[in-house]
C-alpha cells in the first residue's frame, strides 16, 4: 500500500471524527490537486517542440497553449487528468493531413502550465478563451475529465461542429465518490466533496449541470463516443448514459476492448474512427429537438 495514501486516509478520517468541515476542506484540496505531472515522452517530442507555443491566463495561473498550423479549420483537444496536451501526438500528424489546425492547452497543473490544482471551470475559462481567439472550431475531441469540462464550455460560449467524447463520465459524480473510495475515506467525505463543489460554481450553475447528460438538447450535435471496456478509470458503464442522452441527436458509440483508459488515445483503429467521423458531411439539417 501507498504510504502517503494511507496517511491522507487517517489523517482525513480522524480529523473528520472531530471536524468533517476541516476534513472537507482538506479532502477537497486534495481532490483538486495532481499527484504529479506527466513528463514529455521520447516520442512526442519532435512533435512538441514544432507546436507554435503561447501562454493564457487562467484564475491567475499561467497556461501553456499549443498549435499546429495556420489558424484553419480549427479542432480542439483536450487532456484528461494527469495528463497533457502531448499525449495526442498520435493524432495531432493525422489531423493536420487533413487540413486541420490542432489547438490544445497543458491544463492548470499539469504540462507544461503553472499550478498546482486545476478544477473544470479552469478548463471552460481555458477553452473560453481559446475559442475566443481560434474558434469556433470545427470539432472537440476530448478524454476523460476533459469531456465534461468540454460539454459545459459548449453549453456556454464555446461553439463546436462536432464533439469526440473518449472515456468520459456519464454522471460527474463519479470523481468524488472514486475519491473517496480510492483514498477510503468514510461517509462524510462525498457529501462535504459535493458541498464544496456546489460552493465554487458560478450563479446559475449547479452541481447536476457538471454532468455531460444534463440538457442535452443544449449540445444538439454530432457526437462520437469512445470508450473501452476494460477501462478501470472511468468504468465503461458510464458509456450507457451518455450515449442514451445523446443517441437521439444520432450520438454513436465506438466500443473497444483490452486499451484501457489511456491506450485508446493511440490505437489506430480507434484514431481512424476519430478521423472518419470528423471527415463525415455535417447533417444538411439541424438536429432535432427530442420531445420530452
């Protein structure tokens, strides 16, 4: 066993017995800082050092923006947690064969980006002001933490022709209760968590509009979802919902087995999907609006 994960366990359960709101506090800085940062492997780095670098601002924090290509056809991609920008190297070279300029950001805490703690809001400002300057963009495609921090960027300001979900969450409450499950801390740690989440959003959201399957009929898009089977970050049950809330605006779901949760990002046949989907005519119609 991890000493350090048993330590934070308790530590965080004993202060709890006293003070579950000085617990919760403690329990929530933990959960919104990386334990550590994905260094450049060996073989992104011919591919990272030809991005044209800049840097955002972002609560106060330095962001590392990335691109490749003239401005054209713009597509987004973003990075899960304790990851970053370059683990799309793989699908970076094939994106651009296609003409399509790569936009993408080393998140708050991770990369190449100051920081130490990043939550989603940090990625819809991110986002905010990437689209401000790149977009609107031609498609999204976006892994694990990332797809609903995408989804709440395209709900807001940030407009998209199509997004790529790869291994996201149907229901945003799994972060807190794989947390807390993962480091097992007792019955009090989910709803301080959920507490003090609820407490950062901005007026008029809400913890459930965190979830990507809240009011899909606000994200009437083209959506390709990706995810494996075997998958032991984000199990692949969380598929289901998301799938069902956005399978009437002709959502498709891309199932694999034996990748996991990151060696979808680089398989290629998964990567040939990605890039047929983007290659595919947009619907000459806009997508209809499911009666409730």
């Amino acid at each position: 066993m991890d000493l350090s994960v048993a330590l934070i366990r308790t530590t965080l359960n004993a202060t709890a017995a006293l003070s579950p709101l000085l617990a919760g506090r403690a329990a929530f800085a933990v959960f919104r800082r990386p334990v550590r940062r994905s260094r450049l492997r060996p073989e992104e780095r011919e591919l990272h050092a030809a991005a044209a670098v800049e840097r955002i601002e972002v609560h106060g924090t330095a962001v590392t923006t990335y691109r490749w290509g003239d401005g054209a056809r713009p597509v987004l991609l973003l990075h899960g947690w304790r990851s970053r920008a370059s683990r799309y190297a793989a699908l970076i070279p094939r994106l651009r064969v296609l003409g399509l300029t790569v936009v993408t950001f080393d998140a708050p805490g991770h990369g190449e980006s100051a920081g130490r703690t990043v939550t989603v809001l940090d990625y819809r400002e991110a986002i905010r002001q990437l689209h401000d300057r790149h977009g609107p963009f031609e498609a999204v495609v976006a892994h694990s933490l990332a797809v609903p921090a995408a989804v709440l960027a395209l709900r807001d300001t940030a407009k998209a022709e199509r997004l790529v979900a790869i291994a996201g969450p149907g229901d945003f409450d799994l972060f807190p209760r794989a947390f807390s499950a993962g480091l097992g801390l007792g019955g009090w740690a989910v709803p301080e968590l959920r507490r003090r989440i609820t407490a950062m959003l901005p007026p008029g959201l809400e913890y459930p509009g965190l979830s990507p399957v809240h009011r899909p009929e606000e994200l009437a898009l083209p959506v390709l979802l990706v995810h494996d089977e075997d998958d032991r970050v984000i199990p692949y049950d969380q598929s289901g919902p998301l799938h069902a809330a956005y399978e009437p605006y002709g959502a498709r779901l891309l199932t694999t087995r034996g990748l996991g949760h990151n060696r979808v990002l680089t398989e290629p046949a998964v990567l040939d999907n990605v890039l047929g989907f983007l290659s595919e005519p947009l619907p000459a119609e806009p997508l209809p609006t499911p009666t409730p």
